[in-house]
C-alpha cells in the first residue's frame, strides 16, 4: 500500500529539499493573500460595467464554481501533500505527457499573476503626483514606470530567498490589512450611502443572459477569486499537511467569496444615480480609474479614498508576494518530475529553491513588455489557472477509481458526481472567456510543448536515468481535449464565429466535458505505475536529517 507521510519538521541543507515551517494559519492566509488583491480593486467596476446589477449573480455562479473545484483540491492535497501539488496531480494519474501539459498551465498562471499585481499598484499610484509619470495614457508602462516595475518585482524575489518561514509571517501581517480594508470599505460606504433602486433603474441585467456570463471570466471575477491552491502549492512546507491544507483551502475560499458578493452589493447600492444615468456600460464618475477610492471621494468619505489609496498598494503587493514563491514552488515540482533541468530543483540553506526564483524574476520583468495593462491580461489568466485547476477533477476521478486503499484526510462527499461536475464548469469558464483569449492562450501552450519538450527530447537522448515517461495511451484524450475546446470556442458565440447560438453551446461544452472526463478515467495509467510515480516523490522529496 502506497502512502504519503507528511515529513517532519527538518533544518535541511543546501540542495536537501524544502522546509516544514509553514502551519495552518501560514497556509490559510497564502491563499486568503492571493485571493485579495488587485482583484477586490477592479473586480465590482469591471463586473457591473459588463452585466449591470445582475453582477452579483455572476460573483454567486463564480464561488460556486470555484468551490466546487476547492473541494476536489482539497482531498487531494491531503492525499499527496508534496509542493506544486497541482501540477503533480495529472502526472501521478495520466503519466508525463499530462503531467508536463499541466504543469505548462500551472507554471505558466503563476507566473503572469505577480506582474498583473505590479501594473495594478503602478496603476492605482498615478493618484499621486511623483507617480504620474509611470504610465503612458493608455496605461502601458513610460521608462520610469518599467524601472520601478523591475524594481518591484525584485523585492518579491529579495522576501522570498529569507525562506519561507519569513514570508509566511510577511504575508500573514499583509493580509491581516488585506482583509480588513475591504471590510472597513463595505461597512463604512454602506452606512450612510444605500440606494436599493439601483438595482432596478437602468435594468438589473440590461445586458442579458450573456452578460451574465460573460462577466464571470472577462472582467475579473474568476480571477479575483482565484488563489486557494497557494496552499497546496506549499504543502511540501507544511508541518502537518494532512490535518491543515484541506481546512486552509477550503476556509480561504469561504472568506474570499463572502467579501467579493459583499463588495458588489455594495459598490452597486452605493453609487449616485449620475454615475450610471446613461446605462451601465457607460458608468463614469471621477477617479474610477481607481473605482473604490474614487468611489469613497465621490460619497465624501475622503479619509477612507486615503486609506484605499494606500491598500491598492498593499493588496496587489501580498499577492505578487506569494505568487512569485508559488512560481519558484511550481518549477521545482516540474523539475523533480523530470520536464524541467534539475537545476530549478536545487535549494539553498533556508530550503528556497533559489533558480526558480531568478526565472520568476526574469519572468516578470518579459511579462512588462507585452502586456500594458491590468486589464488585458485578466482574461488569460482566468483561462490559463483553470485549465490547471481542470486537471484535479480528472485526477481525483482515477484516484477514487485506482486507489481507493489510500489515505484521505479529508473524504469528498458525492465525489463521484462533484468531480465531473467541476470538470465541466471549469470548461465552461474557459469557454466563457472568448475566442480572442483562448487562441492567446493556445499560442502560450504551444510555445510551453516546444520549452519542456526539447528538454524531454534532450534528456532522453542524454539517457539520464530519470528522463520523463511521456505516456502517450494514458493521455491520449489530451490534444483531443485542448483542440476541441478551441473550436468550440471559435464556432461559439462568445467572441468566436456565432455558429452555436447561447445555451446550445454550453451544453456543447457540458456534453464534451463528459465525454472526456469518462474517456480520461478509462485510459489512465495503472494502478501500479500510479502508486509507482508517488513512491518516487517521497524518496526524492523526503527531507534531510
């Protein structure tokens, strides 16, 4: 019987693997850290722009979906506490063409959210005078703008090499802030500012069914809520995995979701009547480009625009934080399974795999160049963090079928129906993004297959004992999969040719969601070559003494 023991505290030593430092509350607040960032400060605008009133119905359907994917994270992080754990799920269960594919989409989320958190404070400081001057107009970055950008991201870098130890106490006393700003916003704006007619007077959903939906993954939703798997990322420093990342995920999800519903309601209760007097998608008022604090000046609650100032630099800033070490903790996972060099598995004395750091960094800095601004990346990243999450459904359904014997801390009720159903509405959140995002996204993976596969080519033909198995039988249904996905995309109505008319095309996404999960589950790897991959992981990956 195979089992995953979580590993005892250890001091380790340069190159030993990482440390046990993290507890329950380092973990939770990981999560609760990259859940509240530049998302809460953008998120409601954008959201209400694109749906009117009707948004909170969009925030509701994207908790919903994000919790039934927290849910299916969560057994399985208590299952193989081991760190970059979504990006390990789908090798364990389908071998490593699968395991390198996701691993390409797990990489690829973390590492665009850290520059996304520093446009987002660059964008918000142009209230101040000193700052004017770091973006053009239409809000790419000017030569001093992309300075303090590297800049920024350096210090993100400069945190996490002090070990994680300091970076959990960092980011514990930031989000602390993080969460409570948001509170003090909501109550504070509510009291004396709450027009229950704005619900109704321009239309509650003047935009339709489509906007609705369109709004989940377009303006920022999805990815305001995206962030719970920061715990997972970390399970390999956890000093009792089993016991804490089923809570820590699913209770960073629980606190996320209340304060973004809480959030919308109020932005929207809360605005004059001027501001939106010509419909929705035509909201003005001064200072929106920073929505909440111009929205606090606007009501004259001056002292708190200060405040909210001062947190659109703080919020993004925690998340870069923690974004960047789950960037570092994803490629150490992607190279102790053989699809990167094994240099991005090297740690230094304080267990800081410090080359995935570098690369993150460089990352961050290529990241600045092509895309200009907040906005313009949300939907990618929307799209490309839940293809990464899409991978546990399906490796939760083979693991439930092939290894019932093994230990679950934390036992998903009706699993059997959840996991498929999390399945579907992850492609349906993919799908809802748009063609003009999805064939991005689809470049990125191909650039990603030709990246990992010429390091796969070369250590094959190097013959180093531990190349990659790129199981081709158990992943079969993979490129059937992602090209399929794309076309429906393309031939549906959001954004693509128009020639699945609404309803009709989700239920084209359901049905082949179906088809491909029962297809993944059927073709998966065995038992024993299953049980085979995991043992691996505890011997390369059990801490020295």
């Amino acid at each position: 019987m195979v089992s995953v023991d979580s590993a005892p505290e250890t001091k380790g030593r340069p190159g030993s693997g990482l440390r046990r430092d993290v507890g329950l509350i380092g973990l939770m607040w990981a999560s609760v850290g990259s859940i509240i960032g530049s998302g809460w400060l953008y998120g409601a605008e954008k959201a209400v722009v694109t749906a009117g009133p009707a948004a909170i119905i969009s925030w509701i359907i994207g908790a919903v979906a994000i919790v039934l994917l927290a849910l299916v994270h969560a057994e399985l992080g208590g299952m193989f506490p081991v760190a970059g754990g979504t990006a390990r799920y789908p090798h364990y269960a389908f071998g490593g063409l699968a395991g390198m594919s996701f691993g390409w989409f797990s990489w690829l989320q973390a590492a665009t959210v850290a520059p996304i958190e520093v446009e987002a404070m660059i964008g918000y400081a142009g209230h101040w005078s000193w700052a004017r001057d770091f973006q053009h107009a239409d809000g790419t970055l000017t030569a001093s703008g992309l300075a303090v950008a590297v800049f920024l991201m350096a210090v993100f870098v400069a945190v996490n090499f002090f070990g994680v130890r300091v970076l959990a106490f960092t980011n514990s006393a930031a989000t602390w802030w993080k969460i409570g700003v948001p509170l003090v916003a909501i109550f504070v704006i509510a009291v004396g500012n709450f027009h229950p007619g704005n619900f109704t007077s321009e239309g509650f959903a003047p935009f339709g069914a489509k906007g609705v939906l369109s709004a989940i993954s377009s303006s920022g939703i999805i990815f305001a809520l995206l962030g719970f798997e920061q715990a997972i990322q970390l399970a390999g420093e956890s000093r009792d995995p089993k016991r804490d990342l089923p809570r820590a995920t699913l209770g960073s999800v629980a606190i996320g979701a209340v304060i973004y519903v809480l959030l919308q309601l109020v932005f929207i209760v809360a605005l004059p009547h001027s501001a939106f007097a010509h419909g929705w998608a035509k909201l003005n008022y001064e200072g929106i480009s920073g929505p909440w604090a111009g929205l606090a000046t606007l009501v004259g609650l001056g002292w708190l625009s200060v405040v909210l100032y001062l947190d659109a630099v703080v919020s993004p800033g925690g998340t870069g934080l923690i974004y960047t070490t789950a960037t570092s903790r994803v490629s150490f996972g992607l190279a102790k399974n053989g699809y990167a060099p094994k240099v991005f598995a090297r740690t230094d004395g304080r267990g800081v795999p410090w080359f995935g750091l570098i690369m993150s960094f460089v990352t961050g800095v290529v990241c600045f160049l092509p895309f200009p601004s907040w906005q313009e990346l949300v939907g990618f990243i929307t799209s490309a963090s839940v293809l990464m999450y899409a991978g546990a459904p399906l490796a939760y359904g083979v693991f439930a079928e092939r290894l019932p014997h093994l230990e679950r801390p934390y036992r998903l009720p009706a699993g059997k129906v959840i996991a498929p159903l999390s399945f579907a509405v992850a492609n349906l959140i993919i799908y809802w993004a748009g063609w003009d995002t999805l064939w991005r996204l689809g470049v990125a993976i191909v650039l990603g297959y030709l990246l990992l596969g010429l390091y796969a080519w070369y250590a094959v033909a190097a013959g180093q004992p531990d190349a990659p198995r790129l199981d081709w039988k158990a992943a079969q249904w993979l490129p059937v999969y992602l090209l399929g996905l794309g076309l429906i995309s393309w031939q549906g109505g959001f954004g693509g040719q128009g020639h699945l008319g609404l309803w009709w095309d989700m239920l084209v996404v359901t049905a082949f969601s179906l088809v491909i999960y029962y297809w993944a589950k059927a073709t998966a790897s065995r038992s024993e070559d299953i049980e085979r991959s995991i043992d691996e992981v505890v011997v390369t990956e059990a801490p020295a003494h």
